[in-house]
C-alpha cells in the first residue's frame, strides 16, 4: 500500500524530498506557507502551520506527518498526536529542536558533552556569566532563531538590552560560554520509531556570517576516535530524546579534541545535503524510510570526498535560471540543486555537490560552480 507522507513547510528541504519520495513509491503531501514555495511540486496545500484547523485537515489525509522546519507549535503537535496521528518526529522530541534552554537541560541530564551555559533573565545575571567565563559569553534567543539570528557575542550584561526587553514574565535568555573551536562538525543519524538507528560519518561544515557555505565529507583528519566519538554522541542523543527522522547534531571541535554539542535539528539538515550525491542514501530519502518506518538505507560514502558549496544570493541582475546552461557547461561533474527560490543576498537558493578522490579538486570544482551562479 502507498504510504502518504504529509511534509508541514514547503521550503527546500520539503522540495527535495519530492525526488526521493516518487523512487520510493511514497505519496509525498506538502502544507505550504504560501503559493510558488520551493516545494510548489507537492504542495496540496496551502495555509499557516500554526493553526489547528488547518493542520488537522491537512494531516486527515495521510499516514503520517513530518517537517520542514522545527516551527509547529507544540500545541498543535500534541492535538495531531491526540486524534491519533502519527508524528515523526513527535512533539516530546522536537521540542528540543524548538527551544535551546530546553535542549541545554535535556543534554545536561543524558551527560552529553557541551558547552558551560546558563538561563539568564536580566542583564545582571549575564554580566555575572560574563564575569565567570572569562569576559566573554554567547547570548541567543532560546526560540526562533536561524543562520545566526538570535545568536550574539557579548562582552558586558547590557550588550543584550534588546533582547531582555522583549521577554515575557519567567523567560530567560541562553548564556554560553564563548567557545574557542578549532572547526565546526556536524554528526548525523537517521532513527525509526522501533529504534533501528544508523549514523552517517561526521563531516566538517564551515559557517561564514553564521550561516553554512561549504560541508565537506568526511571531515578531513577526523580520527577513528573523535569519529566514534561523534557518533556516539548522536546516537546517544537520538536514543536519549527519542527522535524519529534524521537527526542532525551541530559539534564544535576544540584544540585539545574535545567535541560539545552546539545545537540539534530534526529534519534534513544542510549539513547532509552532500549525501544527496556522495551517500549510499541520501538524507531526504533516509528521513522517509525512518518516519515512514520503512528500513533504513546504508550511509557510508560513495566516493572518498564529497563538497557541498551553497549558492547563497544570486545574479545581481537577470534570473537564477539563466545562470544554469552556464554553469553545467563549465562543470559537467558537478551536481547542482536549486530551490526554486528568488536570489536575495545571502539567502541559499541552491547547493553543488562534487565527489571526487582528491579533496582539493573536489573543493576547488565545487566553488567554481556555485560560484557561477553569482
Ligand atoms: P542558529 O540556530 O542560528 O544556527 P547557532 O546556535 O548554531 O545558531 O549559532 C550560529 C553560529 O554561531 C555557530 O555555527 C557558531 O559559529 C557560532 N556559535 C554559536 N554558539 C557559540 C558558542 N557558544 N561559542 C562560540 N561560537 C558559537
């Protein structure tokens, strides 16, 4: 029997589960934001994600729900789960993607390695965390953020004004310690609902402006231990919280090979967007076999080198579109996606993969060809 998968949000991650979803034979239904989204293709329907009604009548229509972004409220989550919806991941999971006090806690009680933080309600208690980390902290809004926003560093309680004033009575701000990584890693694993878990090797992503340009796969040098070690850590996490899907564990890499944990998404993630073209199963098709609880694909690589280079921004003038005849000319063994989305300055509008068995070539053909776009 054809399984239907309902996706909530119709951006990209939406969009590129399409492909996978027709090989598999799964009837994939996108609740869109709006018309002309990036996954347009699917979309059965249109209307806000954070109204019941709305929700529940997109849901009645198929076997199980999933998700683009981490957005839906939990109210809404709870009652879908309460008509005997089956949600992946459900609501006690994704609440950790939802709120970063809430996952700071949870990782704190599963011993999970992260950075030092605390719950700060006033610019006091931040100077006071400020003063105990070495006159430096990194203050983010615990809810809504994304690429960076909400996410400041500061150096004195007041430098977050702003943000305090718009919180509500017993709200509080995140405070981290500033950690001095020496790169940023991301582990990956895909869980079932009965709890079959397969992980994908840990890659290195680089972040300019907060937002990810480039991935590489494997992460260059990683070792067999910190390797182990990643994966441990998002096994653990996975287990720990009880998420269905893939699962996506933002890390920091420090000098002395320590790993913390920076931050999760539950969902595909732009970290695995190489798997797409360097996996055995790429991440869209892995988060359909999980919360479709069908069984799970093999993750490991299918070349030595995978790059991932995001397109960020676009043509100054002239359509995306134009850009493609010319860039698939000059880099036939480059794989690029676009979103369907019109180019803005720094907004992802599409991604290249290259594989290869050097890694500087692979990076050096990556660049070029998203570079093309630009
Ligand atoms: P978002 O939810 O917007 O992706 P993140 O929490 O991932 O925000 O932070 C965005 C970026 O800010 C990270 O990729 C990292 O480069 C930097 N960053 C976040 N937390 C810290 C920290 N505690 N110490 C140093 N840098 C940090």
């Amino acid at each position: 029997m054809t399984v239907r998968v309902g996706v909530i949000g119709g951006g990209q991650l939406a969009r590129m589960m399409i492909a996978p979803a027709v090989e598999l034979g799964i009837d994939l239904r996108v609740l869109a934001e709006d018309e002309g989204m990036s996954a347009q293709l699917a979309a059965t329907a249109v209307g806000d994600y954070r109204d019941l009604e709305t929700v529940r009548a997109f849901a009645r229509d198929v076997d199980v729900i999933t998700f683009d972004h981490e957005h839906v409220p939990q109210d809404v989550l709870r009652a879908l789960v309460g008509d005997g919806v089956q949600v992946h991941p459900g609501p006690d999971a994704l609440q950790f993607a939802q709120d970063k006090l809430v996952m700071r806690r949870r990782l704190a009680e599963l011993g999970i390695p992260q950075p030092e933080w605390g719950a700060v309600r006033d610019a006091d208690e931040l100077q006071a965390f400020i003063d105990d980390h070495g006159g430096g902290a990194v203050v983010k809004t615990p809810r809504g953020g994304y690429d960076g926003k909400g996410v400041r560093v500061v150096r004195a309680g007041t430098d977050a004004a702003d943000w305090f004033s718009d919180l509500a009575d017993g709200e509080a701000l995140l405070a981290e310690e500033l950690v001095s990584f020496t790169r940023e890693l991301a582990q990956q694993v895909a869980r079932r609902p009965g709890g079959e878990v397969v992980a994908y090797p840990v890659v290195e992503t680089v972040q300019r402006d907060g937002v990810c340009a480039e991935v590489i796969a494997p992460a260059p040098g990683a070792s067999i231990r910190l390797a182990e070690v990643a994966e441990g850590i998002g096994r653990a996490i996975a287990e720990g919280i009880g998420v269905t899907g893939m699962l996506a564990v933002e890390l920091f890499e420090t000098d002395d090979e320590r790993i913390l944990v920076n931050e999760l998404a539950m969902r595909p993630h732009n970290s695995g967007h190489w798997s797409q073209d360097g996996a055995v199963t790429g991440q869209f098709e892995q988060h359909l076999r999980a919360v479709a609880d069908l069984p799970l694909g093999r993750t490991e690589p299918r070349s030595p080198w995978t790059v991932m280079v995001n397109i960020l921004g676009g043509p100054a003038e002239g359509a995306l579109e134009d850009r493609f005849a010319g860039a698939m000319a000059e880099h036939p063994e480059a794989k690029i996606h676009t979103y369907g989305k019109a180019p803005r300055p720094g907004r992802k509008v599409g991604h290249v993969n290259v594989t290869g068995d050097d890694l500087d070539d692979a990076v050096y053909t990556a660049r070029a060809a998203a570079a093309r776009f630009l």
